[in-house]
C-alpha cells in the first residue's frame, strides 16, 4: 500500500503520541521533502519529532514541477508536493486535513484519509481503546477545529 502524508495529519497524530497508528494502519508512509522540513520545526513545541526519523516513513521528492507549480497556485507548499507526490505514486490514500487541499486532491482523483479518519479506523481496528478521549486532547492541545457534527459521525461511526 502506497501513503502519502501532509503533514497536518502527522502533526496532530504526534501531538497525542500516537505517531504509530500510521505504522500499524498503513505500514509505510512517504513525505516530501518540504512536509519532512515544515514537521522538524514542530520541535521547538517539543513534539517528539524524533519519531518521524523512522525506517517507515521515508521521504520522497517530486518530478512534475509544472504540476506542482500549477497546484501551488492555490495550495501551499507542502500541500502541493503531497498531492503531485500521490499522484505520481499511483497512491492508495493522501492524508490531509485541510480543506482546500481535500477538495483539490478529490478532484485528481486521489483517495483522501484527515486525521479524525485515522484515528476512526485505529478504534474500528482495536489499536486505540476509545476514540473520544483522543479528540478531546486534539481540540484542546492543539485547537484542532473540527465541526461538531463530524465529531458526532465519527463517535457514532464507532459506537461511542
């Protein structure tokens, strides 16, 4: 299986220690270089950037830079060089967050996957015991704003 992250995903899962999940749900993830860069200044916030220095995330430049050139049009950078990355990887899922870039993403194609997915499918699977808990710490560490009705989708989803 073939993952391309954005690094608001990978962001939020680090925030609540739970980096791991995209092992055990995906085994492999790969990032551009400017996603890899934008997360190592996560450190000064002391997230435990060290855990993205793994041998199953890898990081992967881009070859299509008219493309890149005519996403980054309405996208910024680290979105940009995921979606052409996706694409150029022929991947199963882009996991990204925000909304300009799902949309955009959807649009070439791409099969997306937010944070609050992953943290669906690690409670659907068993790696996580609860899934509420971790949307507390998400909106109230980080202010990761998500709409009440998908909290409650999600939380429904999984029987909480």
């Amino acid at each position: 299986m073939v993952v391309v992250s954005d690094s608001s995903v990978i962001t939020g899962l680090l925030a609540i220690n739970k980096l791991h999940l995209l092992q055990s749900l995906f085994h492999n993830v790969l990032l551009t270089p400017t996603v890899y860069s934008e997360l190592s200044t996560l450190r000064k916030y002391n997230y435990p950037i060290e855990d993205i220095n793994t041998s199953w995330i890898n990081v992967k430049g881009i070859k299509d830079y008219k493309k890149l050139q005519s996403l980054k049009l309405e996208l910024d950078l680290g979105e940009a060089e995921s979606i052409v990355l996706a694409l150029e990887e022929k991947a199963d899922y882009l996991l990204v967050d925000e909304k300009k870039g799902r949309d955009i993403a959807k649009k070439e194609g791409l099969k997306i996957i937010g944070l609050l997915g992953i943290l669906v499918q690690a409670k659907t699977v068993g790696l996580i015991p609860l899934l509420k808990p971790e949307i507390e710490i998400l909106t109230s560490k980080i202010e990761f704003r998500l709409h009440q009705k998908l909290i409650q989708a999600a939380l429904d989803a999984v029987g909480e």
